[in-house]
C-alpha cells in the first residue's frame, strides 16, 4: 500500500473483521488493550469496535502523556509562568488541563502569566533567542516519541549559549508503565490478555524493549499502526496468537518502525537524559525509573533546579475516572461527570481534555450516548 485512503478501504476491513469473528473461540474472552490514545480514537473514529464480536473486549489504556501527568506537575508549570521573568512555552493540548484551585495554564495566561503556546521545542528556543532578556521555560512532556527533540534543543542551546533557556522536564517512558499495568493485575487491576503497542513510541524505541513483557508475563504485543486496517490486522494478530499460545513481540507497522528503532535518536536522549529514581503517574502511582530529568552536565537548563521548584503531589478531582481509565479499570461512559460536568469545553479531568484521551475519543465521536441515563 502506498497510499492512506487505501488503509482506509471498507471492502478489507470487512475482510478483517469477518476474519476476527472466524478465529475467534466461543467461550473464550480476549480483553485486549490499546496502549496508545491515538488507537483509541481511530477505534472510535471509524467503529472498529462495532465489527468485532462480542467476546474480543478492547480496553483503554494510559493513553498520552496529558492524561498520565499529574497535576502536581501542572502546578509547577503555572509557578513558573507567573514569575515576571519567565515566558513558558507550551504544547496546546496542555492549556485546559484541569490544575490545582481551578486553574489551568490557559486560565493562568488570562490572569496575565505569559504562556506562548508552541510546536515544539525548537520555537521555544526560537523564543529564547529573540527575548535574550527573559526566561524561556519550555514545558517538556511526552513519551518517546518526543523526548529526542527536546534533548536536541538542550544541546543547540549550548552550542549557542542560550543561558535564558531551560527546560521543565516531564518526559516519561512506555515500558514502565506497561510493567506497572501488568503487576497491578495481582492487586485488583484489569487482567489483558494482549497489548496493541504504540506504534509512534516504537519507532524511536523499537520493539525490542517489549520482549521482556511477552517472555515474563506470557502476554502477546502487536506493535501497530493507526489506520483502520492497522488495527484490524494487528487484532488478528493478536488473536491468532492467543489461540495459538504464544506470546511475541509481532511488528504489525513494519513500515515504520523496526526492531532497534531509532538508534540515533536513542543517542542523543541517553546523552542529555538520565533516569528520575522515581516519578509519579496519574493513574499509576509513583513509579521507579520511569520518567528522565536531565543529566547534571545540562543542569543549567533544568527549570527544576534553576528555580528550586518542589513537587508536591496533588489528589485527581473526586468526581473525576481519570485514573481508573488510563488503567483500564473504567471506560469514559462509567464515569459520573463524563459528558455532563464533564465536557472538552468545560473538562474535569485530562482524559476529556486531551487529543488522545478516551474520554475525548467517546466524546469526539459519538460514543457518549452510550453512556447511561439516571
């Protein structure tokens, strides 16, 4: 296939549907997670879910870095965007994340912080270069996927001795919390019986670092793509391999990512990052080695140390599923306020206000009126 309206093609996915209900085993449930948010929402942008039989259970996962943040995090954001000195830079998807007394980073702005909403690293450190008399705080989250572009402004900010520009640095990663998600099973968490992997944190880390998974917890992992014949393939896939027994590491989305990944992205990450002891989660609790800081030799551009910024956790709103959903123990419809108080206008929660959240996801595309009345 060359082209993306080819994995779109409603004859094939149909095939592939008729092929799940086929091979699957009556009697036999097959609880199988999307790790990814951007899989959740393909699934219920195109109803994927809907061709399916009633016996594959597609649960929801961690879904992006904005729903896994804890708002403790937010809150030193917002500190630092109301010191005089500093701009903050950044992404959209994090301006009505809901924050600590109401606020968020786009309220923040509106009380007069100066927050610029950015592309990505590399305007903040534009920024930083055109405003040499202020602070330029990039606010850095995400998985894999977007750590390497912000190691990569880090060293161009020393080569060019930016000394205004820094970084607030809330990169997680992908296999620790696969492995808390799995540890939980024991503890009351959802039991998944296979994994539809991230397909773009898999081309930065390859689909090496899951076979640990597949080979200790005897659990199947497709990497996928985000098509819609993607997903099916990769479903079947991971049927094929239940029936079967096995537990692999398959690489559905071979046209992008490869066994070993990125190596020179993995590079420049390993240079500037170094583990954090341990980082907290929404969802998942605080986890070891399971986000980066920068290494002491860039500690000039770590906003954390520069101003001294504490982190102090911060209980999720009680009305709020978020942290039972990036679990898998919850969909959006379960929810209280989902829909209600709830809503991407008025969000309660970051799985609603995210572009990769479930709740998001339902809401966006119908799914909602699933939800029960009364």
């Amino acid at each position: 296939m060359k082209y993306v309206n080819e994995f779109r093609d409603g004859n094939i996915a149909r095939g592939l549907a008729a092929a799940v209900v086929a091979e699957t085993q009556p009697g036999r449930v097959y609880k199988i997670m999307e790790f990814c948010g951007g899989h959740t929402h393909s699934i219920c942008r195109y109803g994927l879910e809907d061709l399916l039989p009633g016996n594959v259970e597609l649960i929801h996962g961690p879904g992006c870095p904005v729903c896994v943040l804890p708002i403790g995090r937010l809150d030193q954001a917002i500190a630092l965007a109301r010191r005089p000195e500093v701009i903050l830079c950044a992404f959209g998807d994090m301006m009505r994340v809901p924050a600590s007394d109401r606020l968020s980073l786009m309220k923040a702005k509106a009380e007069g912080a100066d927050i610029r909403i950015v592309m990505g690293s590399a305007e903040a450190l534009r920024l930083a270069r055109e405003n040499p008399a202020r602070e330029v705080v990039f606010f850095a989250i995400g998985f894999e996927t977007t750590t390497p572009p912000t190691a990569v402004a880090v060293k161009q900010a020393v080569g060019l001795g930016l000394a205004n520009f820094s970084v607030l640095c809330n990169h997680v990663m992908t296999p620790p919390a696969i492995q808390a998600i799995l540890d939980a099973e024991d503890q009351g968490g959802v039991r998944i019986d296979g994994f539809v992997g991230p397909g773009h944190v898999s081309t930065i880390i390859g689909t090496a670092p899951y076979e640990p998974f597949a080979a200790k917890y005897r659990r199947p992992i497709v990497v996928s793509g985000f098509e819609p014949l993607d997903i099916l393939q990769s479903l079947l896939m991971l049927v094929r391999q239940m029936n079967d027994g096995r537990s692999e590491v398959e690489n559905q989305f071979s046209r992008a990512v490869s066994a070993q990944g990125n190596r020179k992205a993995q590079a420049i990450c390993e240079e500037v990052f170094e583990l954090r002891p341990s980082f907290e989660w929404r969802g998942l609790g605080t986890l070891p080695d399971s986000a980066l800081t920068l290494r002491e030799a860039y500690a000039a551009f770590d906003a954390e140390r520069r101003w001294q910024i504490a982190y102090a956790p911060v209980p999720d709103h009680k009305a709020c599923a978020c942290a039972d959903i990036v679990r898998g123990l919850k969909k959006p419809t379960d929810c209280k306020v989902f829909g209600t108080a709830c809503t991407p206008d008025s969000p309660v929660g970051s799985c609603m206000v995210s572009p990769e959240g479930a709740c998001a996801a339902y809401y966006l595309h119908g799914r909602f009126r699933d939800a029960k009345v009364g």
